[in-house]
C-alpha cells in the first residue's frame, strides 16, 4: 500500500519520523498506544517494533487524512456574529521564576473585588 521505504538496520523515533515524513511526537504517540514507552525521541528502536510501526494506520498516505489534519492544525476563524456561542470566563495563566512575586500577586487578587 504505497511506496516501499528503506530502512536502515537501526534508527530512533525522530530518525522515522524524517523517513515517514510526520513529526515526531506522531511516531511517539503511536509508540505510547501500542504499548511501549519510549525514554526519547534519540532511544534506538528495535527492528520487529519498527516493522509494527510503518504499517500501523496512522501513517497510511491518505490524501483526505493528510488534508484533514493540515486543516486541523491551525484555530479555526472566529465568526463574525458571536452572539450563539456561548459566555465564557476568561481564563489566566501567572507564569514566572521563583521568589519574583507571582503568590503576592494572586494574594493581592483575592484580597480585590475581582473573582477568582
């Protein structure tokens, strides 16, 4: 079902991911499902898992998957008419180093009128 692939005698989740042309973090995905837990995308994988690997469904070259998921990785526009959709509160990430004040932060937070 498509086009033969040489593979080399040993070769790493990333090294497969070039040949079978998708990320990286696909051919660890599809590792994770089938049981197996890699260390790292660098680890040498084992011939028979490799063999298992290429013929696995997910990296079968269909044309309307491939533009399905070209779709899917970028947000979808936002409509010009908002007013269906429903309210939702806004959400906020305090991200920072240690000790740089992100807890006197949020304490002056609950402290204010705002909710949390």
């Amino acid at each position: 079902r498509g086009t033969p692939i040489q593979l080399p005698e040993f070769i790493t989740p990333k090294g497969l991911a070039n040949v079978l042309q998708c990320r990286t973090v696909d051919v660890l995905k599809v590792l994770i499902r089938m049981g197996e837990m890699p260390r790292s995308s660098e680890e040498y994988l084992d011939k028979d898992l490799v063999d298992l690997l290429v013929q696995h469904p997910f990296f079968a070259r269909d044309p309307k998957r491939e533009r399905h998921l070209e779709l899917d990785r970028y947000p979808r526009p936002i409509p010009e008419d908002t007013s269906h959709l429903p309210p939702r509160i806004p959400v906020v990430c305090i991200m920072g180093h240690i000790d740089h004040g992100k807890t006197t932060l949020l304490d002056s937070l609950r402290l204010s009128l705002i909710h949390i």
